[in-house]
C-alpha cells in the first residue's frame, strides 16, 4: 500500500491544492525514487508552477526559508513534525561559488525544472491525479502500481532499474554548478549498491580538487550520512576511487600502503582494517562512534617505523592531535569533538584491562558513552586477529558493576577538608582523588575513615 504517515498525506493534500487552483504540482526528486524502491522517503518535495508568493498565500502555516530560489515549507498540522518542501519550477543560472545560482528564473516547464537537478534518479515526478490508492505489484525491488504516475524527463527510471548512478546532462556542468554533487553521487551509489556510470565518474576524478571550495560543515554532514546509512565502506571504496578522498580527507588516503603486524593485523595495512572497520558500522549509529571507528588509527600512517619489527610508537598520540585538527576543520560540535577524540585516545586501553587496579578500571566505565568505546574495540578486534577476549572481559564486568560502585557519593569536598584546617589549594585535588582511589578499590567506606586517610597522608605541617 502506499506509505500511510502524517507526511505522506500532507504531500498529497498540498498536490490536491493547487491542482484545484488550476497548478500543476508534483511528488518530486527522492521521495520518488524511494517510493519506487520501496523505501519509506524521510520526506516528501513538491514541484509546482506556483510560484513562492503564491504559495505563501494558499496555506496558512508557511515558511519562506528558501524563498528566493523558489522554495516555501508548508507545515500542514501539528501531526507532522517535517514541513513539505515547496519548490516551483525554475532554470538557475550561474552558478558562481559552486554552491548557489546567482539567480533563478521561474519556468512554467516541468521538464526544464528537471533538467537543472543533479542525477537521473533523482530528476523524477509523480502525478499524484494519475495513480490510485491501490496495492501494487512488485518486480525488480521497483513498484509497478507507481508507473501509471510517473513523469521521466531524463531517463531516471532506466537507471533506477539499471542501478546506475548517471548525472543529468553533462556531468562536468553539473558538478562545476555545485561541487558537494560529487560526494552526494559516491553516497547514493554506496547506499543503493548501484554503479556510478563511467562518465560522472570520470566528472568525479576531473573536478574533486574543487571540493575544496565547499564549506566544511556540508562536507562533513555528507560524510556523516556515509558513515551512518549502513554503507561506509563502499563510500569510502568509492571516494578513493573517485580523487575524492585525498581531497576532503587525505588522512585517511594515507592510510593505504602503510603495512601493520601480521600477528596482530593478518587483514593487511591500515587502510584495508579502517575499511573493515566501515563494514561494521550499523544504519543510524551514532556520528560520533563513526568518526572515531574512521579516525581510530588516524596517527599510524606518520608513526610508522620498521626496526626489529613494524611500530607505530605514540600513534595514540599523534591520532589525538590529528583527530582534534579534523575536528577544528570540519567544525564539531564541542560534545561531538570530545567523544570521538575521547574514542581514539582510549581504543588501545582494552589490553591493559585485565592488570588495572579496581579504581583504575571504574575511572575507565566512567568515560563518557562507554558503550560506544566498546564497539569500537569490538569492531577493532573482528577488523584483525578476531580475538574478543579482552572485549569480553571488560564487557562482562562493566554490565555487573552497579552504577553506585562506579560512582559512589563522595565521601570528603573541600569543605570538609577546610573545616579540617586544611589550606585551600591545588593540593586539594591530589587529596580528594587519594580519596576516590581507596573508596574504588573499597578500603574506605565512611566519611571518617576518609578524613583518617587524609590525616594520615596530608599531615597539618
């Protein structure tokens, strides 16, 4: 049946009013090429020869966020918690900083409208007047019952069945227009599993250097969603065989060819265990343990050193501080760039686990989003020797320990170590820390038996 959401009925009321206002108006771009999937769309756009002000006048919840290039949302009801992205038909025209036109011309051509879009596949229309709420057939993962609807200026649905990635029109063009297309091209063909058809990918290797131009913060919202469909291996595979990779992320690019020990890496170098890595990344897992899973071994390409064996001393390190530039570069959130540094600085502490102190090991659950730690190492180990048992252990025992013996009440403040006589100072913190230590490892329990510790380590001189 068709898709039954809030979402899916606002779409089709605002289809129904401007038909009856004498529009044309249809179901556009991805939307319709997840339907015919059969894939739930994450929202639903309009195309219309209404033109904005229009728009803003027929319905009562509006927003005129992208007004000057034809765009209104139109919130339908409280039920519907994603506006409906109104566009009216339009031809851009240049499109000077490879992102915006510089201006756009409204067109009554639907198929002009098409034209100016970025690939095949997307550049489909739905009348919604010619298809009827009915069950339809499926054949080839494509729905027939949609067929009836659909209007195909430039031969998406060809390459929907053919599972081809093919801009519209000349690539280079289409690219040069607004250069993020290139990575939204690798994305979709690693979402779908289709093939990038042999001349946009060869657009692909000419322009990527003009990635450079893009603002960080859509790079790496495009990345992100490589990361967290469920296809960032085939993403990364695709950036690096497009020159794309180099150019927004040449860290990892420098990860091929670095060699790793057999004994612990028998997969081969740090590019291929990164990719392994990818390949264990779940659709819609948090960003932040992709990012770490991708910049884990970040420090290992300028670590690398071959003396008696292959080393890779302070990679750790050196992964930190490259981890934060890339973080600086793509302009993290201040949360989002401490966990995935906090994911790097902490994947090789695992091995120690089992020869920590109690209080050590406790100081270690207490990391922030510890289960993201953990399927870090978890995807680690199965992207090398495929030993668990050190995930094993420290798993065992982070689900046992109660949260109270993680992180007890402490037992002293500073105010009770003042009104114990003591100075206020930066000794304070090595005093409260001797504190917590003996409380983890449960040599202390009281408040007293605290303040006798302290009395007898920190003497009053």
């Amino acid at each position: 049946m068709f898709p039954a959401t809030p979402q899916f009925a606002a779409a089709l009321h605002i289809l129904a009013e401007l038909r009856a206002a004498s529009y044309e108006a249809y179901l556009a771009g991805g939307c319709v090429r997840d339907l015919l999937l059969g894939r739930e769309p994450h929202d639903y756009d309009v195309a219309t020869s209404a033109t904005p002000d229009v728009v803003l006048r027929m319905f009562p919840r509006t927003f005129a966020v992208g007004a000057h290039f034809g765009v209104v949302l139109v919130a339908s009801n409280e039920e519907v918690e994603q506006p409906t992205e109104v566009a009216t038909f339009r031809s851009d025209g240049v499109y000077s900083d490879g992102r915006h036109p510089d201006g756009v011309r409204y067109t009554l051509s639907a198929e002009e409208d098409v034209r100016r879009r970025d690939f095949t596949i997307n550049g489909l229309l739905l009348d919604r007047l010619q298809f009827s709420k009915q069950t339809f057939a499926v054949r080839e993962g494509l729905r027939e019952g949609l067929r009836e609807g659909l209007i195909d200026h430039v031969g998406g649905l060809a390459d929907l069945d053919a599972g081809v990635i093919r801009a519209i029109g000349d690539p280079v063009l289409r690219f040069e227009e607004d250069h993020l297309r290139m990575l939204r091209g690798a994305r979709f063909a690693a979402r779908f599993g289709f093939k990038l058809e042999p001349q946009t990918a060869a657009a692909m290797r000419q322009l990527a250097a003009k990635t450079a131009a893009v603002s960080r913060e859509r790079v790496r919202d495009e990345l992100t969603k490589m990361l967290t469909e469920g296809h960032a291996r085939r993403a990364f595979e695709l950036l690096d065989e497009t020159g794309l990779l180099v150019e927004v992320l040449p860290e990892i690019a420098r990860m091929k060819g670095v060699e790793q020990p057999p004994q612990f890496h028998p997969e081969g170098d740090v590019w291929l265990h990164t990719l392994l890595l990818l390949d264990q990344l779940e659709p819609g897992c948090p960003l932040t343990l992709a990012w770490g899973a991708l910049l884990h071994d970040v420090g290992k390409p300028p670590t690398f050193r071959r003396v008696d064996r292959i080393r890779f001393n302070g990679h750790v390190e050196v992964g930190v501080a490259m981890g934060a530039e890339i973080c600086r570069r793509f302009r993290f959130s201040n949360d989002e760039t401490r966990q995935i540094l906090a994911l790097i600085e902490n994947h090789m502490r695992f091995g120690d686990a089992p020869r920590m102190k109690a209080s050590t090991l406790k100081r270690f659950f207490r990391l922030q989003g510890f289960e993201q730690h953990l399927a870090l190492h978890r995807m680690d180990c199965l992207a090398g020797s495929g030993n668990l048992d050190y995930w094993n252990f420290v798993r065992e025992r982070f689900e046992a320990m109660p949260e109270e013996t993680v992180c007890p009440q402490p037992l002293l403040t500073g105010r009770e170590l003042i009104a114990a006589g003591y100075t206020p100072g930066a000794q304070f913190k090595e005093m409260l820390h001797a504190v917590e230590d003996a409380q983890l490892e449960g040599q202390i329990h009281t408040t007293e038996e605290a303040m006798r510790l302290i009395q007898e380590r920190f003497p009053i001189l």
